[in-house]
C-alpha cells in the first residue's frame, strides 16, 4: 500500500486544517494561541492547606542566554536553591541563571498580618479550607534585567489540595494554562489576587467584561448581588469615562474574590482583580459602596499619580463610584448630597493632603475637592466638561497626574484658573492661599 495520500484522501484533511484555524482566529480573549516568546518564565507554586509555608519554584527556558538577572525580596523566603548563581543580600535574592536556561527553588510563608494597630487582619492566608493571596506574595519579583530585543513570556501554574479549586486574575488558555498578561508594559510575573479553596463563583459578563465572584462555600456571601451591583453602575462608569469594552484601556476580565475571618475587615483592589471582605456591604450607610471605589482603581490602573499625593487616587475613587451610583438611580440625589455633604464636615479639620496613604477624613477632604471641581466644570456651559472627562484626558497622557497637572486641566477647560483646586482647599501641597 503506498504511503502517500490521493489527491482525494488530502482534501478532506486540507479543509479540516483550514476550518482550525479559522476557529483559532476567532478564539475569544483568553483562550488565544500564546505567541512564543524567546525567553519563558514559568511560576510554579505548591499549595498545601494549613502549611506555614509553600514551596515554589521559577522556572526559566531560553535559548541564548536573554534572562541575565532576577532579582526577589527575600523577606518571606527560606531554602532558597537553584541553578546558576545565587546571591542574599540583606533582604533580597539575586538570582543569575544559567545561559540555558534552570531553576530558581524556595519555600514562601504566605500568611501574613496586614500591618498598623488600626487594620487587623490579614492580607494573605493559607487555611484548612481556603488560601487567599496576591502573586506577588507568592513570586516577589522586584528586578529583571534581560537582553534587549528578546520577548519574555509567563506562564503560571499553582497545584493545590484535592477537592479545592482556583481563581486566578489570569484566564486559561486553549491548553488549560494560564498565560500571565498583565495591564500596560507590565512583565510576565504572577500579581494580583488569588483564591483556591472548596469555592462558590458566579460569572457574568457585563459591558464587554468578564466578571468572577468567589468566595468560599459555606461562607455568607452576596456573589450575584454584587453581579447586580456591577449591572446597574458600571456601564455608567465606563460611559463617562469613555472606555470601551475591548478597548486597549480597559481589562477585559475581573477577579473579585472575598473571605472573611481572619482576613481584613477592608478591600484592595490589584490589576484585574479585586479583595473584598466578606462582611463589607455593597452600599454601605452613608451612601458609598466599597466594591464599586475599588472597580474604579482598577479602571483608572493606568492614572501615574505621585507617591506623596494618595489624596488623588483615593478620592477619584470614593468620588466617581458616588458619582456612578447617584447617576444610575442606585442612590437618590438626595442621598448623595447628604453624603457629600457628611464628607466636608469629615475632612474639614485635615490640615495635609500630602501623604502616601490617604484615608479616613484625608480622603473625604478629597472627595469634597473633587465634587466642587466637577461642578465648576459641569457649569462651565460644555456638556463634554466634567471631572470624568478631564480624567479621561490624563489618562491619554504619557506623564504623572498630580495636583500642577491637574489644574492645567482644568485651566485648559475652564479658559481659567479652578476655584476648586485653588490653595485653601488644598491644606499641606502648596504655598500659601492665592
């Protein structure tokens, strides 16, 4: 019999390969085809319930030597082993892996206390029934440096007990894998929330967006009345600050995972993803819904703001998830303005909004600032003028948004100098009032 095919038999099979790739062609985000890259990193990570520590490992394939360095924060990491060059330095790991590629092996201790006397909890925990962590907790990559014009690819892969199941930021791709595609000019490495454990998840797709919901089974959890939630405001969000579903700046996939004790009476938002302890409630009563303030740090993720002015970023979000529940007919108007107004009575004593870490009456001074700033906008006789849409055009920007940005903003649409963002509403970040 002869072993090449008839002209008849090839046909068959030349359409069936044309017919794959057209499927793979129009294969959804997440599932496409991972474009090969010169150098892989694959983060690897082994979950055992109740165990102080995990053992992990980063695993490096490449050809000709493109991954030069890598640097980890050692704080966290003990039995630290691998091919190549392994350097500790005070509290960091300096790995120089062979040309060819090797093996970076450690154990981490993945529980962790979140710190400061008034934030009990903890913002990492490996349980009987659950684990909850962010990537960076388990693969604390602080430094790489590789050869210019190599690709570098990342792939994560994390075993856990029997029975239990996983939530990543990252969606499988045709293989099963996980394919790390972070937002930005972000590296392959593992960040944002994880959650592995016997789960309960809810998924529903809302204004192009992938949503998830997981929280332990057992535990008392609200996941399709926070898909509701997201329902009523988050078209609202994306329309006024004209992101558009598929478009380069908004993810396409959101993680939101909860638990409760021991972890953080709070909420943390990372790329894609999204803490949030199990008893915080979705509005809570003064009118502000914590879920819907840490949707907006992820949609504004690409806003540079300075690290001394958190009052930026902390009270966009307060504002705009306000401002997004008023504008659905989550909230009435009347219940806004008592909120805003339950705001400047907060964070009218704040003598700085200078800081790092904006909370409490720092952030209600700043939504307050934001509020007035809007208003002006909006009565400037342009319906196109408003906080959002000024936001929307830093965001366009390659530059840091800080508060000298900001009011050239709002010059540039007011055709003057902003009231709202004058000095004597502004304590601690400028000179005195003018």
């Amino acid at each position: 019999m002869s072993r090449h095919l008839s002209r008849g038999a090839r046909l068959p099979l030349l359409l069936l390969a044309a017919l794959l790739a057209t499927v793979l062609l129009a294969a959804p985000w997440g599932v496409q085809p991972a474009q090969a890259a010169d150098i892989d990193v694959r983060f690897e990570l082994d979950l055992a319930a109740s165990e102080a520590t995990s053992a992990a490992r980063i695993v490096l394939g490449q050809g000709r030597g493109g991954l030069r360095e890598l640097v980890l924060d050692g704080t966290r990491l003990t039995k630290v082993s691998g091919d190549g060059k392994i350097a500790r330095e005070q509290d960091r790991i300096r790995w120089l892996p062979p040309a060819g590629g090797g093996t970076l092996r450690y154990r981490v201790a993945l529980n962790h206390r979140r710190p400061g006397r008034n934030a009990p909890g903890n913002d990492a925990f490996v349980g009987p029934r659950f684990a909850l962590f962010r990537g960076e907790d388990a693969f604390p990559v602080r430094a790489w440096r590789w050869a210019r014009n190599r690709s570098l690819g990342g792939e994560l892969a994390i075993r856990h007990p029997a029975g239990w199941s996983l939530v990543t930021p990252y969606l499988p791709d045709q293989r099963g894998q996980l394919p790390i595609s972070n937002p930005g000019a972000r590296p392959p490495r593992p960040i944002g929330w994880i959650i592995a454990g016997d789960l309960g998840t809810r998924r529903d797709t809302i204004a192009g967006l992938e949503i998830t919901v997981s929280a332990p089974k057992g535990l008392r959890m609200e996941r399709v009345a926070m898909l509701g939630l997201l329902r009523w405001t988050l078209p609202q969000l994306l329309s006024t600050l004209g992101l558009e579903p598929g478009g380069p700046a908004l993810p396409r996939y959101l993680s939101i995972v909860a638990a409760g004790e021991p972890m953080w009476l709070g909420a943390l938002s990372a790329p894609n993803s999204i803490f949030v302890n199990a008893d915080r409630p979705l509005i809570s009563e003064n009118g502000t819904s914590t879920l819907l303030h840490e949707v907006v740090h992820v949609l504004l993720s690409g806003l540079r703001t300075p690290g001394d002015e958190d009052w930026i970023d902390e009270g966009l979000a307060e504002y705009l998830a306000l401002r997004a529940l008023k504008d659905s007919g989550t909230i009435s108007p009347a219940r806004y303005a008592a909120t805003i107004a339950e705001f400047r009575r907060w964070g009218a004593p704040v003598q700085t909004l200078r800081t790092a870490a904006a909370a409490g009456p720092v952030t209600a001074r700043a939504v307050t600032v934001f509020a007035d700033l809007d208003e002006e906008l909006r009565k400037s006789g342009s319906g196109a003028k408003s906080l959002a849409a000024l936001i929307r055009g830093r965001l366009q920007q390659p530059g840091p948004t800080g508060l000298a940005a900001l009011r050239e903003a709002a010059r540039a649409a007011l055709g003057a100098a902003s009231a709202a963002l004058a000095a004597r509403n502004l304590p601690g970040l400028d000179g005195p009032a003018r």
